[in-house]
C-alpha cells in the first residue's frame, strides 16, 4: 500500500506543530522552510525530511512533481501573499490538492495589526519594553510622542547624512540609532531583536521587496510582538485543529491521547506537587474551570475553560490535535472532586489512557494552618449538594466542612445558633493559599458579625460530639410533649425497626404528633431527610422544638392534612403512619403513585383500623408483610410497692408495595 505523503511549506509556528503532529501519527512529511534557522526549529523525530530554499512558482512545480505528495499544506506567513499565490498556482496545474492552514483568530500570534503609525504610537504608550521602529526615518518623529521614548526606542535608518542628523535632532542617537541599508536577513532581524531586548517591532507590511516576510520570521522566533501598520486581508483555509481533523480522517490516524487529571491543591501555583508541574508542562492542552487555569497561567499552555465531565470529553475528541492533556481540578482529585465521573467517562473511551494525579485538599492545607490532626474528623461538603451538618456535627467531636462562601457561612453559623451549638469553637479558612488567605477563630455567635468570604473550609469542634445515647430508643421525657399524642418509646422502637431506615432514606412520618418517631428516624437517616406531616399547629411547634433540643436539622415540619399535604414532597422511600384522619386509603393510593417499592409501617388501636389495612393490602401484591401486637405495661412505684400499669394493645403493619424492596 503507498504510504501517505504530505509536503508542509512552513512560516509559521503552526506549520512545524502540524508536522510533529503528523510524524507523530507515522506519516511521511517533508517540510520546505525559507532559511536554516528555521529548518534548526522542525521535530527531529519521525518520519521526516526537511529543505531550506526561497522558491518561485517554477521551482515550486518542479518540487511538488518530484515529490508527488498525498496533500500540500501552505503554512506560510500569513503576510506571505505572493508564496501563498505561487503555491496554489502549483498546486492547481499539477492537480495536487492544496491545503490553506491558516491561523486562529483567538491564538496570540504576537501581531498586533493598527491602522496607522499614529494608532500605533498610541499602542506603544501602554506597554513595557525595548522597542524597534523599522518604519524609516519620515515615520519616526511620531514616535517622539511616547512618554519615555529616548530610553525606549531603538530606530533602523538608512546609513545617509541628513537622516541620521534628522534622527540625532529627534533625540534618538547613539547606541538606539541603527544605520543600516538592507534587504535583511531573517538572522540578521534576528540577531538585533535580540541584542537590544527588543519586546515590540514596528514595521509595515511592505511586501517581499521590502523583507516583510524575514521581520515576521525573526519576531516569531524571538518572541517579540510585531506592530503591523496595515491590516491583513481574512483568509479562507483550516485552522490548526479543523486541518488535524481533516487529517484524521482521509488518512485514517490514530487518535491516541493521554490525559492526566490534577489535584492542583487549593490553588496558588506554589502549593502544586512537582508531580503536578510536570505534567501540565508536558500538556498540549490545559483543560479546568477559570480559577484552575489562572493558577497555572504561568506555564504558557493552550487552555479551554470548561468544567463539565461531558463537555470536557467532547472537547477532548473533537480535537486530535491535542495529544497530551492536563484537566485541572480544585483540591486533591479523591476530596469531594469532579475526577471521580470524569475518570470514569475518559476511562471508557479505548483511545485515552488516563493518570490521576493527587492534590493538596484544603482541609488537610487548614488542619496544618491550625496545628491539628484530620484522621478523627468528620469530613463533608455542601458544594452542589444538600449537608446534614447540624447532623454532623451532633455526631462528631470534629468536623470539617467545604463550604461556597460568605452568605452559606453566615446561614450556617445563624443554624448553629439555634439549635443549640453557638458557642462551639469555629474556625473559618478562606482563600487558603492565596495572597488574600483569611483565618478567624471564635465561635459560631463571636463570628456571625463577621464571617469570611469564598473559597471556604469550617472547622467545627464539639467535645460531646457522638457521645448522645444510641438510638432508637430516646425515653419518652426527652421530648417536650404538651397536650399532643406521642409514640411511646417501646412502640417508636419496634416501629422504626420495621422501617428498616437506611442513612440516605427520605421518609414521610404522617400524624407526626410530637415528633418523636420523626427526630429518631431522623437521627438515623443522617444523610437523608424527614417530613413530619401534622394538621395541628400546636403540634408542629412542639416537633419543631423537639427537633432544636435533639440537633437534628434533616427534618422539615409540614402544617396540612394527608393525603393533600403529600403531593408536592419528594419522592418517599420509607413511610411512617401513625395516625391518617380517617383518610388511609387515599394516604397509600398516593404513596403508592409516588413510589411503588416504597416501605411503609403503620400503627392502628383499633381493630376497623386493622381490617382497613389488610383489605387495602389484599388487592395488590406486597412482600414482607406483618403484624405484630404489642402490649406493654410499665411500672408505676406505689408506697414500697411496684405496680404495672398497661398501655393500649397497638397493631404494628409492616409491608413493601410490588414486591420486595432493594437489598440492604
């Protein structure tokens, strides 16, 4: 099979990275530069062969039809009309096809294109640096309106008489007056940009004649910004990415790409791992949100701002162009990170090989700030996602939180206040890293006035922390009960067993009462959440006191009557009745439209209660189901004496609706 061949002229940046690219691929490329400084700047890798000539159209042919090439690829100097003009008349007689790669409009390509000198004197004034007029000795006294343009300016004259007493009279003279007649070379440019540190050439686009092309060559080389008086016409063509594409496709490449997602840590460039600095050095592409590519904007890589797994993947395939990729992450890449759905989606894709590089989390960067230890803490994030924190922190002796900022640490702190824990130590870490690093200590009330601002981690401390009796069972005196109906705790503690509550469960517990199966089911379902249904008012205050004296903040008190009050909650997966009103049917017509596998438990007193039940049960297909009847009787101290006084007989009816729930 004839190998692919493809004939690169190249003036620019783009042209060499399009022939590393495609030798990389192992197709077979011969590059044409103009000088030999710019043969020195090609791969040295692969399958690729270079010359360094000044063509005409004739000369041209002649090489095209020796080579015969797949493709001919024009990335000369965009500047470079008359090359451009000759290779395509080449190209179209010797009908080989002819391929513009033409520069992106967004890619810094160090030109900056002004109108007239004066716009460019204007330029000039609000920037730094060494500066090379080029324009001849007529332009230069408008150079003269620079604030500091003795020191700045360095001008290229011809060699005569008057023009150099003209100059000397304009205050340029001495080392920053030039005298010399060209054409130059590209070396020659090259070699005084360099001499005089020059960040900025001032030229005109003058043509071949006037060795425009050689300026643009030496600038791009050097680095230096080149000021064009006179704009460029657009051309038609492929940019670098569209042309790799192209590439891609008619010759079939491979798409091999490796990606590495870094933890950057929390965000200045100098709390980076070195492991961290080498692969974004090596990247092709720095892909991450906006404060992730600020941090490293002093590696000087492409970039793409996006933070989305999806659309990071379809960048990452829509651009064979980019072979080694650097997805920056906030913090460590295992810490509440996006590298867990993002490895997963890259991990698919046959043609990505993947490396997760760890960061510095913030928390760990503040526990060190603060001189404690974070293996015994509690850690958690409310990013994008609902905390139990007051949860938590009733659980746990330490906690630390990642937290949006200002006004969710204001809320926060004011949650913390009420129920219960206002002066607890708090310590509040903000901009960690950053010049701008803030770290308060106090309590949540000395801290309310003035909380801190993004970029957040909470450092909570609690001495009683997890030390609450395990649950269920609370003694009914725990709870503030006033004139409203309560579970007993011997009933709660079967009932909430029959539940079988698992940590994320959203539950409904209909006629609430006091609360005191919500507060318990809450306590166990830590990262879940709990209604509390009730139609009297003085019973929702009681639950909501109840809920403050206990620390739990996953339960929501709802005011209404079921059925009605149900239908614009979330979806159950667990359902506690303990008292519907006279309206059972319609309760469990609407848990059942909401959630068909739902696990409900009900308790009746009365026998109509019961037989309502089991006739509601028998017209559908349910699994686990039971009854059980529990009597309990306390004791009550009479004299020296101790008599048991009973409670009312309670059926406890427990089922799944269709079927038999998840495994636990």
């Amino acid at each position: 099979m004839k190998k692919d061949r493809i004939l690169i002229y190249a003036g620019t940046t783009e042209g060499r990275k399009l022939a590393s690219y495609l030798v990389r691929k192992g197709v077979s490329v011969h590059v044409c530069v103009a000088t030999s400084y710019g043969a020195s700047l090609l791969p040295k890798e692969g399958d690729i062969t270079v010359s360094h000539e000044r063509m005409d159209r004739i000369r041209m042919k002649e090489f095209i039809s020796d080579y015969k090439p797949t493709y001919v690829v024009d990335a000369t100097h965009p500047y470079a009309k008359e090359v451009t003009a000759n290779l395509k008349a080449a190209c179209e007689e010797l009908q080989i096809p002819y391929l513009r790669l033409v520069r992106e409009e967004e890619e810094t390509s160090g030109e900056i294109c002004v109108e007239d000198v004066n716009a460019a004197v204007r330029y000039l004034e609000h920037t730094e640096g060494n500066i090379l007029v080029t324009t001849g000795s007529k332009e230069l006294e408008a150079f003269t309106k620079l604030t500091d343009y003795k020191e700045r300016i360095y001008a290229r004259v011809l060699s005569l008489k008057q023009v150099v007493e003209k100059c000397e009279e304009l205050g340029v003279a001495g080392r920053h007056l030039i005298c010399m007649q060209g054409p130059f070379s590209t070396e020659m440019n090259l070699a005084m940009l360099r001499e005089y540190e020059i960040a900025y050439m001032v030229t005109k686009e003058s043509g071949a004649a006037g060795g425009f092309l050689q300026k643009c060559e030496a600038a791009e080389e050097a680095g230096v910004s080149l000021v064009v008086i006179g704009r460029p016409e657009k051309e038609k063509g492929y940019e670098f990415g569209e042309i790799c594409r192209l590439f891609k496709k008619e010759l079939d490449l491979n798409d091999n790409k490796k990606v590495a997602i870094i933890g950057i840590g929390t965000g200045a460039v100098q709390v980076m791992t070195g492991e961290a600095g080498e692969a974004i050095k090596k990247a092709d592409l720095l892909i991450g949100a906006g404060r992730m590519l600020r941090s490293a904007a002093g590696y000087g890589r492409p970039v793409y701002e996006e933070y989305l797994p999806e659309k990071i993947l379809e960048y990452i395939k829509m651009h064979p162009e980019y072979e080694q990729i650097a997805v920056l992450l906030s913090g460590d890449c295992g810490f509440y990170s996006g590298a867990k759905k993002l490895t997963a989606m890259l991990k698919e894709e046959p043609e990505i090989e993947v490396t997760v590089l760890p960061g510095i989390s913030s928390v760990s960067y503040l526990a060190a700030k603060l001189g404690v230890s974070w293996e015994d803490a509690f850690l958690t994030s409310s990013h994008g996602r609902k905390a139990n924190l007051i949860s938590d922190i009733r659980e746990h002796q330490k906690v630390f939180a990642l937290v949006s900022g200002k006004k969710e640490i204001h809320e926060i702190l004011e949650q913390m206040i009420v129920y219960g824990y206002g002066d607890l130590g708090v310590c509040i870490g903000t901009e960690l890293s950053y010049p701008t690093e803030r770290i308060q200590t106090g309590t949540a009330r000395t801290l309310l006035e003035d909380p801190a601002g993004s970029l957040a981690v909470l450092y909570i401390e609690n001495p009683n922390g997890g030390k609450q009796p395990v649950v269920p069972g609370i003694p009914d005196a725990e709870f503030i009960r006033g004139e409203v109906p309560m579970t007993k705790e011997e009933v709660r503690t079967i009932s909430l067993s029959k539940l079988r509550i698992r940590s994320d469960s959203v539950i409904y517990d209909i006629g609430a009462g006091t609360g005191s199966v919500s507060v318990e089911a809450a306590i166990q379902a830590e990262k879940g959440h709990v209604y509390a249904v009730e139609r009297k008012q003085e019973a929702i205050e009681v639950i909501q006191r109840n809920q403050k004296k206990m620390h739990v903040d996953n339960l929501t008190a709802i005011a209404g009557e079921a059925p009605d009050a149900l239908l614009e909650l979330p979806v159950p997966d667990r359902v506690f009745i303990g008292g519907s009103s006279g309206h059972l049917r319609e309760i469990l017509k609407i848990i059942e439209s909401k959630n068909p596998k739902a696990r409900i438990v009900i308790n009746a007193i009365s026998l109509e209660t019961l037989s309502e039940v089991l006739d509601w049960i028998k017209d559908r297909t349910v699994a686990e189901e039971e009854i059980v009847q529990v009597s309990v009787s306390k004791s009550r101290k009479i004299g020296n004496y101790h008599m048991m006084t009973g409670q009312n007989p309670i059926f406890i009816i427990s089922f799944c609706l269709e079927g038999k729930e998840e495994e636990i």
